[in-house]
C-alpha cells in the first residue's frame, strides 16, 4: 500500500497540518487501520479506495475515526490530482459527511464544505477554567468555538487538556479577530487524542462561519496560530456549505508492507 504525506495549508514542508493518505484497491479491517493510524502518531490519516461511484474517503485520529476532517480531504485531494488523475482539476470523496468536492485553483485546493447550525451558549467557569482565560462570546455547533477578546490571548493561551474534556464540543477552539487576517484561531482535540490539531480545516467551517456574520463578509481568511501555521481561504456559499481553500507540500512517500 502505498502512503503519503502531505502538509496541508501551506506552501511549504514542516508546516500546516501534515496527514497521512494510504491509497488502498480494498478496504482492510477496520482494527488495522486504526493500528496504521496509532502508528503515524498524526492528526489525521486517511484511507481511499476507488469505488465504482468514485473515490470513498475515511478519516482516522490516532483514537477515532471522524466524519469530517478538512486537512486531510485537501491532502487526500492533492494525492489523488497530481499521482492518480492528473488530467482532473476535480475530485469527489464520499465520506461519512456526505459527498464532498475538492477543485483544483492554480496552487489552491477548495474544498465545498458543509457548515453546521451555531446557537450561543452561556461562558461557564468551566471554559475559564479549561482554556486559562474566560472567554467573552460561546457558540456551539459540532464543535466548540470560543471568542476571546485579543489574538494576543489565543496565541499566548496554555490550555488544561484535561479540563478541555469536560467542556462542550467535539473541538475545543479558541478564536479571536485579526490584526493581519480576518480571524485568527487553534484548535484543541483532547477528546481524539490530540492535544493541538496545527490547522482544522473542519473547525472553521463554524469558526469562519461564526466571523462571517460577525463582520459581514463572505470571504474570510484565517490563521491557525498553531506552533507549525496555516492559512485558510474561506467563502461561504450560502444554503449550508462554505469552501475552504489551502495549499498544500508534499514531505515523503513511502510503502506500507
């Protein structure tokens, strides 16, 4: 089996969020790939079998496989263009999340993306107590977001990952306004067994959701102020999707025995 890895929402190696994309003609236990991914110690590893109907796509955190993961469907997205179907500038996956279309613009790879209903929640001591600094604003929708008042707050915060277990959300995100961007953000996923995704592309179809009716556009870009970075192009299309574009740098190839 041949494998992957892709940096995703950058230009360049060691940085972005890097996946794991394993190109398989079946699909093998769902135990094994469970190991595969524990074994790449990733965010995310994603599995694709070409099926009649097109390309299935699946997504494995080290502890659980997900229905929704933005960097690696743009990684899964960059394999399948440039060493599978190099004359397409698209890719359709059918996930867990439904059909999800990945087009190639130039250097960018956009990814047309479901958005999920936000509600506001009440700040609870609980959240203060999780993240360090109390929040200002929570809204709730498959994950939690959660607005502070400066970048400066969600750049320097040092959350308790065990605290961040016994808050709302499938992700524990941390956002704020931008000095240089729209909108700047991290991402924590103590409850998949990952302490700081480097940039979730999934995430920020809430968090740029969220800053759209904030500020009243639909085009917003993001920084995960992650150790490693990224930047993320977002648009919202309205009727409940968004398209969120990114770049992306492949590291190695290898083969799985």
């Amino acid at each position: 089996m041949r494998q992957y890895i892709v940096d995703a929402f950058t230009d360049k190696v060691f940085s972005g969020n890097p996946a794991a994309v394993c190109v398989m003609d079946s699909w093998p236990e769902e135990r094994w790939m469970m190991q595969v991914a524990g074994e790449n110690n990733l965010s995310e590893t994603a599995f694709i079998v070409k099926e009649d109907s097109g390309y299935h796509l699946r997504w494995f955190t080290p502890g659980t496989e997900v229905e929704l993961c933005g960097h690696a469907t743009l990684a899964s997205a960059f394999v399948i263009l440039n060493f599978y179907d190099r004359s397409s500038d698209q890719v359709e996956f059918d996930t867990m999340s439904g059909r999800l279309t990945v087009t190639r613009r130039k250097n960018l790879y956009e990814m047309d993306f479901p958005t999920y209903e936000l509600k506001e929640i009440p700040v609870t001591d609980d959240m203060e107590a999780a993240f360090g600094v109390r929040p200002v604003k929570a809204v709730l929708g498959l994950d939690l977001v959660c607005v502070f008042e400066n970048e400066g707050t969600v750049r320097n915060m040092v959350p308790d990952q065990k605290l961040l277990t016994n808050i709302e959300g499938r992700i524990q995100n941390a956002t704020a306004r931008g000095t240089e961007v729209d909108c700047v953000s991290r991402s924590f996923c103590p409850k998949l067994s990952i302490p700081e995704d480097p940039v979730c592309g999934s995430a920020h179809c809430q968090i740029a959701d969220y800053w759209s009716g904030v500020l009243g556009k639909r085009n917003i870009t993001a920084y995960q102020a992650s150790k490693r970075g990224g930047t993320l192009y977002c648009r919202l299309l309205g009727g409940g999707r968004i398209a969120i574009s990114g770049e992306a740098a492949l590291f190695a190839v290898s083969d799985i025995q």
